[in-house]
C-alpha cells in the first residue's frame, strides 16, 4: 500500500477536500527492492547452510566485528557505567513505565472458564510463546527504548526465555546504551549481532540450544525483508516501514507545536511521512509557514527537511466527521489529537497504531519509553487490520474444553447429524461410539430428532 496517501477511490469515498500541501513523491520507496530481496535470501541460505561460519563472515564484512558473539551480564550492567547519569537514569524511568504498562496489560487479559451447555465446559488459557528474539536496532540514530517495547514486553508476558541482538560498531563493539536497555529489560542473552545475519541466527537456533518460535523488532529494509522471509518457519510482530505520522487539529491548537511535533518524526527519515488535517484553512497555512521556519535552525533539517518535502500532507476537511474519515483512510502509525473536542475523535477513530491525546502528549514521550505505550507500531495502512506490540502478542489463546457424559446429548447427536450429511463417515462414528455407550434408547436424548429418528 502507499503509506498515507488517498488514492482516487478513497477520495471520491471522502468527498472534497482542500490539499495545502501534496506529497511531491508518490509514495515512500517500495520496500521489497529486488536488489534487497535477491541479498537477503543469498544470505538466509548461506546461514542455514553454514551456520555460525557464515554468521561470523557477515559480522566482520558488514559490521567490521571479529570479537565475541555473546555480552556476558557483568558487560550488560556495566555499559551503564559508560552512560551520562542523567541518561542513565532516563533509561531506567523508561523501563519502568514502559514495564508497569506492560504488566497491567497482561493483568486484563485473564483466563475464563464457562458451561457452554450442562455438563459442557469450554475455557481459555493465555500461554506465552517459548522463545522470543528481539532485534535491537542502533543505525543513523540508535533507538534506545527499543529493548523496552520488545525484550522487556516479552518479559512481562512470561516468555521463558528471550534472546536479544544488536549490531556493533566496528571495534567499538555495540552502543552502550542499547546494551544496558536490554539489560534493564532482562533479556536472558544478548549478542553482538547486526541485521540479516542476527535475523537468521537466531531463526535457525545458532545461538542457543533451540530456534526462537518469534522474531520482533524495527530495522532497515534488510531486516525488514528477512522477518518477511523467515515468517511461517517464525512468528514475527510486523513488518514496519518508514515511520509516520498525522495530527488532527484545530484553530484551537498552536501551529508551532503541531509543526515541531511533524517534524519529531519526519526526523526520522527522508522518506517518513508527516501529514496535518484540519478543520480550518487558516490554520493549515500557518503550521506550514511554521514548519518551514523551523527547519531553518534544526539540526536535522537535512533529514527532516526531505521527508517534509516529499512526503508531507496538509489537508483541510470541511467539519470534524470528514477529519476523522481521512486520517482512518491514512491509517497513521502515530496519531495526535489536538481540537476543541479530543474525546470526539477519541471515540470515532478505528485506525491508527497508537494515539496522542491533546496539546500535551506528544510522539516523542511514547518514542523514549516515557509514556508506557509501545512505539512497534503498524505501518503503510497496515493499521486497518493490525495492532501495535504488546504483550497480547506474545501470549497465545490456547483453548480447551471438557464433556461428562452428561454433557453427550448436547453435543453428539447434532454432530452425528451434520458429518453424515457431509459423507464424513469417521467424524460421525466418533459421535455414533458415545451416543451408543450412553444408550441411543436409554432416554438420555429423548427430543433429540437425529437420535429418535433411527
């Protein structure tokens, strides 16, 4: 799909609207480039051929890595030692918030147990997956809080056991800071390991006794097309592309903080999406004039600046319904809210990854951890049919159920009935053994038509 554009159905579904700002780029490069693609499987079917000798080669010609594999969990602490105090102490706040929301998720998803009918009893338990390895990005600007939202969310669930990569630097080896969030986070292993061959390591169990059943995390589009690669033989949590996001506002929120807000994720990279809708013309013009004024002094510009250019949206809607109707066309991973009425949209909206509600919370507070929320979001409209990350993704639903014989005649003589109409002879004998051994005629499935009538 194009991330955060209207094609011409959708917009003839929304009805008129006033563009102040078009993207100038159809939409962010495809992510399954073939050159991409054809180096990813080059290097997934060396690995599992292999094995950790073709680990290692990648290591050192890709990241210019020759030493240990595995960070022992003295080295782990002690790369908050390495830290400024006060990011050190970030980090830890951090942890905790994005920790505390992750538990109190898992409390609210709780096992049942119900009579489906007498003597009928159905349930489900939530069982976390084995083995979770989670890719921990650290490129052009490392993401510190990444060990938060997926080693330590896997945690909080209860997954036995997680295995953490993330790439070194040449001799320095990998970024303090990531280290010491996946040791804040209780990864059980954490490897000096970058991109396809990190992926594929921990697929293929190199790393450890056993393969991992789900790979998680944000990375480049080498990463990104290994996860979609190696789905099926793992699980994965999504396959995320550029990062976006759209605000909602109104004459009643300040240009300057919609504008700085825009360009907190345009920053991101030169093909993130940033998009503004608005009930007020007037408006619209002034976030534009304030983004342009702006980038003039942002240290980044040159990043930001691209994505505003190329992929930034301005759209004026005719009232709050067609405002809220865009932005769940768009389906933005990041969604802020700031009108007269937040609870409005609040209510309305169906399609975002996470949302920011008023003047006060903004992306960034999410994006470090701060807030408590997940930033492993949906992307590219993706949002239409996905969640972000949470512990719900590493719990499986497992049902089960439980019939006493009393319970016989609520059950097998309708599915004696349906598989002999469906010529399935041994599913209607599993029925037909119980109906007989509790007695067809003993009076136990008396008003019952498909038993009475034989």
């Amino acid at each position: 799909m194009v991330a955060m554009q209207i094609t011409p159905f959708e917009a003839a579904q929304l009805g008129p609207l006033t563009w102040l700002k078009k993207p100038t780029v159809d939409g962010p490069p495809a992510q399954r480039d073939p050159k991409v693609i054809e180096r990813v499987t080059e290097m997934l079917r060396a690995i599992e051929r292999h094995g950790l000798d073709a680990v290692r080669r990648y290591s050192r010609e890709l990241d210019g890595w020759t030493g240990m594999l595995e960070l022992g969990p003295q080295e782990l602490r002690r790369a908050g030692d390495a830290l400024p105090a006060d990011v050190r102490a970030a980090l830890e706040l951090g942890h905790e918030r994005t920790n505390a929301f992750a538990v109190a998720q898992r409390e609210h998803l709780t096992d049942f147990e119900m009579e489906l009918a007498p003597s009928v009893v159905c349930g489900q338990r939530y069982v976390p997956v084995n083995r979770v390895g989670a890719y921990l990005p650290a490129g052009r600007f490392p993401l510190l809080a990444s060990a938060f939202m997926t080693a330590g969310v896997a945690k909080a669930a209860g997954v036995p056991t997680v295995l953490a990569c993330t790439p070194p630097s040449g001799e320095h080896g990998p970024h303090p800071a990531v280290l010491y969030g996946a040791h804040l986070s209780g990864a059980d292993r954490v490897f000096a390991l970058g991109g396809v061959q990190a992926l594929g390591a921990m697929a293929f169990g190199l790393l450890d006794e056993a393969p991992v059943d789900m790979l998680v995390g944000a990375g480049n589009a080498f990463v990104t097309e290994a996860k979609r690669q190696l789905f099926g033989r793992v699980g994965i949590d999504l396959l995320a592309g550029p990062s976006e996001v759209a605000v909602i506002a109104d004459e009643t929120a300040d240009p300057e903080w919609v504008a700085a807000d825009l360009l907190g994720q345009a920053e991101h990279g030169p093909n993130s999406p940033a998009a503004l809708v608005t009930t007020s013309e007037t408006f619209g013009r002034k976030v534009i004039e304030a983004v342009e004024r702006q980038l003039e002094t942002l240290a980044t510009r040159e990043i930001a600046g691209a994505a505003w250019r190329d992929f930034g949206s301005v759209v004026v809607a005719r009232d709050a319904a067609q405002a809220a109707a865009v932005s769940d066309v768009w389906g933005p991973e990041h969604l802020e809210i700031q009108t007269a009425d937040d609870e409005y949209y609040l209510e309305r909206l169906t399609c975002y990854g996470s949302l920011f509600l008023g003047r006060w919370s903004t992306v960034a507070y999410s994006d470090k951890g701060i807030a408590g929320t997940n930033h492993v979001l949906p992307t590219g409209k993706t949002a239409g049919y996905n969640a972000g990350l949470s512990v719900s993704r590493f719990l499986k639903p497992l049902t089960y159920q439980r019939t006493a014989k009393e319970g016989t005649a609520a059950l097998a003589p309708a599915v004696e009935r349906i598989s002999a109409f469906e010529g399935l002879a041994a599913h209607e004998a599993t029925a037909t053994l119980r109906i007989d051994a509790v007695g067809r005629h003993s009076g136990a499935f008396a008003g019952t038509p498909a038993v009475e009538r034989d």
